[in-house]
C-alpha cells in the first residue's frame, strides 16, 4: 500500500523560497506522476503541478513563473520549490499519487501547515 | 479561483438523501473530462471517493454515487449517516487551468 509523506519547514518568510519533499513509501515513483495541492487555512483546494519521475511536469498556469518540480527516484521522493512567497502562500501542502492515463489523486499525503510571514 | 461551483453547504437528517451539485463550464466538465470527488474529514487530507464520474474505490460504501450530465456532475449520499459529515470537493480538468477542484460543500448531519 502506497504512502506519502510530506516534510520541510513549517515557516517562511515572504520573498523567501518554500521548499517541500514528499517521501513515497510502499511503491516507486517510477510508475505515476506525482502532485502537489495546497489549501489555505479554512478554503478550498488548489492544484500545484505534477511531475513524472522521468522530470516532464506541468504546472498551474496561475503558479507557473514560481514553481519547481523535480524527482530523485534513487530516494523515492519528489520535491516543490515555491519562490517569492507571500502569506497568500499560506497553505497546507499536500502531495499526492495521480495513476498513469487517469486524472484522479489517490492516495494523499497526511499534508504539511506552511506558515508565511511577513 | 475555482473554477467548478459547488453549494457551501447542504445538510440532511440521519438516513435522508442529500446531493451535491457541481457546475463547470464548456472548457471543462462539458469537454468531456471526467468528474472525481473527494471526501475531506475535519483535520485529514481528502480521500477519493468516486472517480471517473461514477465508479466508486475499493471500501467506499455504495451510497455514496456519482453522476455526469453536459457541464454538470452530482454526488449523491443516500442513507446518510454521522460519519459522513465533511466537506466534498469535485475535481476535473480544464485544457487552460490544468486540473480544477470545486469550491467545496460542507455536509451536516442534523
């Protein structure tokens, strides 16, 4: 069974970079793509990007100039890089497996509070 | 931002049936992607509960059904029950915003 961790630092501050790993245990990267979703404190949720681990991604046009995906399949983990944070940034984090020829997330991470401050 | 709409709430007594409405557009829903939903219990991550518009995974009770109909889709609860209090989200594919979720439906048990 598939399991995804997400860890990195609970705080930022704006203009900084935010930086995010999600571990998967219980399979390999090498089969899916890989997601990032975010949701603010007390709204809805976002989607981020995705990445393959073979490093195709595609990202959410309204977050493109900002973010970085990559993959590194010999520790089976999948990374974000957010830059120029702002506390609009504010989110949990979560990442989250997406099968090949399909466009559902299961499972998800348990996710991850980024705080962003000014 | 979302681009699939949603009702904020919807609320039902034990055993009635309720149904969640989510509303896109030509780009998305109505260009033939797919409809997800997911169920989000308070202070956990969403977990999907129906994919491909109506198929349901494995250990998802079956009164929980999707439908698709144009821009539109629906995710029917029948048999509520307590334990199925929690916000819902829909989920598609848009060609220009990528994938979309639905603003979100909380669900209350009375």
């Amino acid at each position: 069974q598939v399991q995804l961790q997400e860890s990195g630092p609970g705080l930022g501050k704006s203009s900084e970079t935010l930086s995010l790993t999600c571990t998967v245990s219980g399979g390999s990267i090498s089969d899916h793509y890989w997601t990032w979703i975010r949701q603010p404190p007390g709204k809805g949720l976002e989607w981020i990007g995705y990445i393959h681990y073979s490093g195709s991604t595609n990202y959410n046009p309204s977050l493109k100039s900002r973010v970085t995906m990559s993959a590194d399949t010999s520790k089976n983990q999948f990374s974000l890089r957010l830059n120029s944070v702002t506390a609009s940034d504010t989110a949990v984090y979560y990442c989250a497996r997406q099968a090949p020829n399909s466009n559902w997330f299961d499972p998800w991470g348990q996710g991850t509070l980024v705080t962003v401050s000014s | 931002q979302s681009v699939l709409t949603q009702p904020p709430s919807v609320s039902g007594a034990p055993g009635q049936r309720v149904t969640i409405s989510c509303t896109g557009s030509s780009s998305n829903i109505g260009a033939g992607y797919d409809v997800h939903w997911y169920q989000q219990l308070p202070g956990t991550a969403p977990k999907l509960l129906i994919y491909h518009n109506t198929n349901r995974p494995s250990g998802v009770p079956d009164r929980f059904s999707g439908s698709q109909s144009g821009t539109s889709a629906s995710l029917a609860i029948t048999g509520l029950q307590a334990e199925d209090e929690a916000d819902y989200y829909c989920q598609s594919y848009g060609r220009l915003s990528g994938y979309v979720f639905g603003t979100g439906t909380k669900v209350t048990v009375l």
